[in-house]
C-alpha cells in the first residue's frame, strides 16, 4: 500500500510542475518585452534578441521546476525518474506551439510599444516646449487659444500669473452662444452663469466651451486621472449638467471642501496677488527713503515717455552711453530735468543704482505698453455694448512690413460723434481672409462684440470691397447688418484723377508744374533767390495798394509739391504758384541766363519757356478755377460729422457750377480772367482769329479750325 501511495503522488505532482514551467516561460517573454525597449537605444536589432531570448529561455526554464521537484517529492527510482522525464519531455513538445505564438504576440506587442513611446515622446516634447512672456498686451484672451501656464519659463509664470489676474476673466457677452449636444436636443452657454461664478468662469467663442480662470492659472504639466484638464485645456460643454443641482458641473469643479484642487488654486492666486507677504519681499527689507526715492526716478520715466510720446519724438539715439554728447532724447530729457530739480537730480541716471535705473528700452516700451493698453481699455469703456462701425487701410512701412491701420467711429453717451485709433496690426499678406482673422482676433481680444458693427469703412481694393470673396463680404455673412461704404471724398479723388488722366496737355501740365517746382528747388541759391523776389513784389504790391496789411498777412512761402496721393495737394501747388509767378518767372530767367549754372542753366531755361507759354497758363487758370469747385465739396466729404442731405446739395451745386463754367458766358469770363493775367505777367497772348492747327501725328496734320477760340 507503501509503495502505491507513493507512486501515485509522484504521478500526481507532474502536471504542477508543468505549469510552473509554462509560468516560467511566461515571465521571461514578459521580461524580454520590457528589455527590448532599453536594447533600442542601443541599436541592438530586435528580431536577433527576441531569437537570443527565447533561446535563454527554453535551456534555462528547466532549472527552476527541477529545482522545485527536487524540494517537493522524494526520489523516485531510476525507472520511473525515466518515466516522468519521457512524460514531461512530450508536454514540452506539446507547448512548443504555443510559445512561438508568445513570442510572435511579444514581437508585435513590442512594436506597437516603440511606436506610442515615440508618439508619446513627441508630444511630450511640444507640451515641453517653452513660450516667452513678452508683455501683457500679447497675451492670448481666448482661453482655447492661450498656452498654458506650465508652457511658459519657470522664472517668468509668476509675472504671466499676474498679468492675467490683471485683465481678469475670459466673459464675453454674445447674443448666441455655440451649440453642442445631440442634433435632437441641443444646448448653449448661459450669460447668467457669469453672474453666479464670476470670479473664474470663463467661455472661449472660438470653441465654445467654458473654463476655469484660477485652475488654468495654477495648472501644471501632471496628468492625473481621466479628465483632469476639463477646465483648464479640453474645456467644457455639458450643459445638461449644468442646472442639475447639487450634481452641477460648474459646483462639482469648485468641490464641496476648503482643501480641493479648485479652492486651492484660489488660494494659490490670492497669494500671488499679495506680494508683500512673499518670502523675497519679507527677506528685503526696504526703507519707506528708498522706496520714495525708487517712486520719484519711476515717474520721472514715465513723464518723459509721454512727453516723447505725445510729440512723437525718437527715444533712443545712436550712442547713448555717458561720454556720447547725445545720448538721445529720452536720457537727454531726464538730464534737463536734473538741471531744474536737484531732488530729480539726486536720484536719476548716475545716482540711480544699476540695477534699478528705469531708463533701459525694456522699461521704455513696458511703459509705452502700459499706455497703450490703459488707452484702449478706455475706448472700449467709451464704446461699450454700443453699435460701432470701423475703418481699415493697410499699407507699408520703413521696414516693408505689411501693417493694418483699425479706426473706430462710434456715439458716445453724449450722442457725440467720435473717431478713435486702435490698432496698428501686423499682417503677412493683404488677403481678405487674413485681415479678417487678424480684425476678429483683435476685437475678440479687447471685448467688442462682432454683432454690435454697423458699418465698414475701406479703400476701393478688390481684396476690400469684393462682393463675394472681399473683406466686405466676409465681415456681411456673421453680421448682415455691417454695411460698406467707401470713402466719398477718395472717390471724388479718383473721378478727378482719372478724368485728368484722360485728357493729355492735363497730364503734361501737372508734370511741367513739377518740373518748374524742381528746378527753383534745386539749390539753395535759387531758394533764396525766390526769397528775396518776394521780398522785391510784395513791397511793390503794398506800394500800390494791391495788397492789404493785417497779422500773417503778406508772409514768405515757399511752392507746394503735388502728390500723386494727395489730390488736395494739387490746388495747393497751383494756388502757391499763380501767387509768386513773377518771384518765379524771374528766378528762371536769372538762372537761364547764368553761365555758371552748368547743367541747371538748360533745366531753367526748359521751365522759363514752360512757364510763360500761354498754353501753361490756360491750363494753370482752368485748373485752380476747377479744383476750387471741386475743394469744397472734397472738404465736406472729408468731415468726421457728415450731414448726408447739405453732401446731396453740394454735389447738385458743384455740378451747376461746372456746367456754368462750360456755357458761353462762363468761358467769355475765364478767358477775360486768363488775359487779364497773361497782362499783368508779360506773356505773349497769340491772336484768336488766326488759324489754328492742331498738333498731332500724320493722321492730325491736315485738320485745322478757323480760330483759336472754336479750340
């Protein structure tokens, strides 16, 4: 019965050791995967260490079972020691499939682990990758949008912190809000949800989700449970939730107890607001002298930017530092004050200490920064929730950067009518979808709902005023009522450019005009040539009593240069030349007559012959007398206040006018005006009955008129 007990426990204890075996099996295919991934950094090729592995692994499996039989059973007899080994050799045998298919599994399971470990270490890398702070006026409002804190340097999250503590909460008011939900039931953000937590919640209108003011301010690059940044990246929109008592999202985020991650981000903030009671700041310890005397070199900084500002002078100079003898408007201001204020004096520039001077251009542009902000922070007050409309141009500057000029032209409470610059944008190119996103951005960041615009102000691009695809159009499809007008007095600039185009000794006149301008600005002899025959007319005129005496009467001036851009500047530039035309003439002919002018002595003989042509002088009477026409109702257009019904009048009268001037009576008029000048002025007037014949190509040779007058 001895002998039976015992054979029937040894044949009892071989299928555990076969499952210890196959446990073995599996914790070294287990190890294997974990090892793969180290082994990849080494450059070792997988597919030969899984071989290796496996290999290890069915000559060394054996040791531990047989090491756990020896211990566990007494030994048996050389037969049956023969007949377990034969027994358990063809389990082996039978389980040899399966570990292929382990290793198989493992070699896929590896593969599929290297690529989410990369995927992994990418996006890590981007989370990681760090964003410079570079003032409060660049912070990103749209808290889908905006970085988060963890992303910015360690030394520079404190002043990020407070910049945003500083402009407050993300709370735009909508008149709709984005929809989410099932298509069946759909739900929207509340504006009432603001009053009842408004010292964190905020909304993002480009993913219409709200947020959590204080946990986005005091979050970190630690990723905890599921969802953990629901409130402070992803955003959340389950409204349903909302009014759902005491399972409210909104009260859920804020917890039940002083000690949650949301009160605790309170907390957080408060103390960050509450800097004299920070370690740094207990540690020093600064006299109430010290601190007075820090104040009084601040304001003196920021007095002498505004002052710079205000009159729109350079700060900086070419060599500011202290053996330069100009050191720039800005250092050269705060010396001039020390001349005037020795308590100034005591603590400004030398006397200041290095570290806290405040005059390095970081401190120039945080001050003008400051400005700027508090400007536009007080047009948005003077706006508010009132309809505006907005007026755009874009052009480039020194630097051939594209930049985007944004005018706001509102009511104020006063039923004022009021025009405030807001803006000057940078933007990479001129299309129409560009500026758009850049003009929503920038309204999105400073409050102004897109809803409440009335009125579109541009120039008359195609990238502008385009029907389908235009600015115009763009801004017309969220807000029907935003309706484009473009500027009236640039289109009666353009309708007299263009009809001036047309017409060919118009076209000649205005270059010969800037050709005359040219030459008697040549050089400063001739400058004070003309100075001095004004000097010789106007005593003459006042010796006759052509002229009258009176405070800025009878002043010395100079000739106005038309601008291609400025048609106004046109009248200006024919106006000043009829006024000095015999200051002119007379410079001409001395410098046509002057041997040692060199090569301006043909350019003064060239104007001269211009100048006192009668062709000239026809089309320089007819000009002025048109412009003049015309300048009044240019100047009316170009009123911040326009009465629309006096425009329609000024137009009606500017169109009788000219019709006058085309009739018998009005041309019998100009041509007496014309030859009363030619008189005064010593011009040749040719004899109107002559024949006259048209100058032109072959095609116009043999054309003639009877008279100078039926030209």
């Amino acid at each position: 019965m001895g002998n039976r007990a015992e054979t029937s426990a040894e044949f009892c204890s071989i299928p555990m050791v076969i499952q210890q075996v196959l446990c073995h099996v599996d914790y070294f295919l287990k190890r294997s995967i974990t090892q793969i991934i180290s082994q990849k950094a080494k450059g070792v090729n997988r597919q030969e260490y899984l071989v290796s592995i496996a290999r290890s692994t069915s000559e060394n499996v054996q040791q531990p079972w047989h090491r756990q039989a020896d211990a566990a059973m007494p030994q048996p007899s050389k037969l049956r020691q023969r007949e377990q080994e034969a027994a358990v050799s063809n389990e082996l045998d039978d389980s040899e499939p399966q570990r292929q298919e382990v290793q198989e599994e493992a070699i896929g399971i590896a593969e599929e682990e290297d690529t989410e470990g990369a995927e992994a270490e990418e996006e890590e890398n981007q989370r990681n990758e760090h964003i410079m702070f570079r003032g409060i006026e660049f912070l990103e409002r749209d808290p889908a949008s905006r970085p988060q804190i963890w992303q910015y340097p360690n030394d520079q999250r404190d002043q990020v912190r407070r910049a945003y503590l500083q402009l407050g909460p993300m709370q735009p008011l909508l008149k709709k809000y984005k929809t989410s939900g099932p298509q069946e039931h759909q739900r929207r953000f509340n504006y009432i949800w603001f009053s009842q937590f408004p010292s964190w919640l905020e909304y993002s209108e480009s993913s219409g989700r709200a947020y959590c003011f204080f946990s986005f301010l005091c979050s970190k690059n630690i990723k905890k449970r599921g969802g953990f940044d629901v409130f402070t990246a992803q955003g959340f929109d389950n409204w349903k939730k909302v009014n759902d008592g005491k399972k409210c999202g909104f009260l859920v985020h804020v917890g039940s107890t002083p000690c949650s991650q949301h009160n605790n981000a309170v907390r957080e903030c408060q103390a960050i607001l509450n800097q004299p009671n920070h370690i740094e700041n207990i540690l020093e310890e600064v006299t109430d002298r010290e601190k007075e005397r820090n104040r009084l070199r601040l304001r003196t900084s920021i007095a002498v930017v505004k002052l710079l500002t205000f009159q729109s002078c350079a700060f900086r100079g070419r060599d500011e530092t202290p053996q330069s003898k100009n050191r720039g408007n800005f250092i050269e201001m705060l010396k001039l004050l020390t001349e005037l204020n020795p308590e100034i004096a005591s603590v400004i520039l030398e006397n200041a200490p290095k570290y806290c001077k405040y005059t390095s251009p970081d401190i120039q542009k945080e001050i003008l920064s400051i400005f700027a902000m508090k400007v536009r922070k007080h047009i948005h007050e003077e706006i508010g929730d009132a309809k505006f409309s907005i007026l755009v141009d874009e052009t480039c500057d020194v630097a051939k950067r594209e930049q985007m000029a944004l005018v706001f032209r509102f009511v104020d409470i006063n039923g004022v009518l009021q025009e405030r610059f807001f803006d000057l944008i940078h933007v990479k190119n001129t299309k129409a979808l560009t500026l758009k996103e850049k003009l929503c951005t920038v309204l999105s960041k400073y409050g102004f709902d897109i809803q409440n615009l009335r009125g579109q102000g541009y120039d008359d691009a195609s990238n502008m005023k385009g029907e389908l695809n235009g600015l115009q159009a763009l801004f017309l499809r969220e807000c029907p009522y935003a309706y484009y007008v473009h500027c009236y007095a640039h289109r009666l600039q353009l309708a007299l450019v263009a009809a001036a185009k047309d017409v060919v000794p118009v076209t000649q006149f205005f270059q010969h005009i800037l050709f005359i301008v040219n030459t008697v600005d040549s050089s400063s002899k001739c400058h004070d040539e003309l100075h001095d025959a004004q000097m010789v007319e106007l005593a003459r005129l006042l010796a006759v009593d052509e002229l009258e005496t009176g405070q800025g009467e009878n002043q010395i001036r100079s000739l106005r240069r038309p601008r291609e851009t400025r048609w106004s500047s046109h009248l200006g530039s024919i106006s000043s030349l009829m006024n000095m035309f015999k200051a002119v003439s007379s410079v001409l002919h001395n410098l046509a007559a002057d041997s040692t002018a060199g090569a301006n002595r043909a350019n003064g003989d060239t104007s001269f012959k211009y100048l006192t042509s009668f062709e000239f002088v026809f089309v320089l009477c007819m000009m002025r007398e048109m412009l003049e026409i015309t300048e009044q109702l240019g100047q009316a257009l170009q009123k911040k206040s326009q009465d629309i019904v006096n425009d329609i009048r000024l137009v009606q009268t500017t169109k009788v006018l000219l019709e006058k001037m085309r009739s018998d009576d009005g041309c019998e008029t100009f041509f007496c005006q014309i030859v009363e000048f030619c008189m005064n002025h010593d011009i040749l007037i040719p004899n109107m009955e002559e024949t006259y014949i048209l100058r032109g190509g072959r095609a116009r040779r043999h054309y003639t008129t009877s008279n100078h007058r039926s030209t």
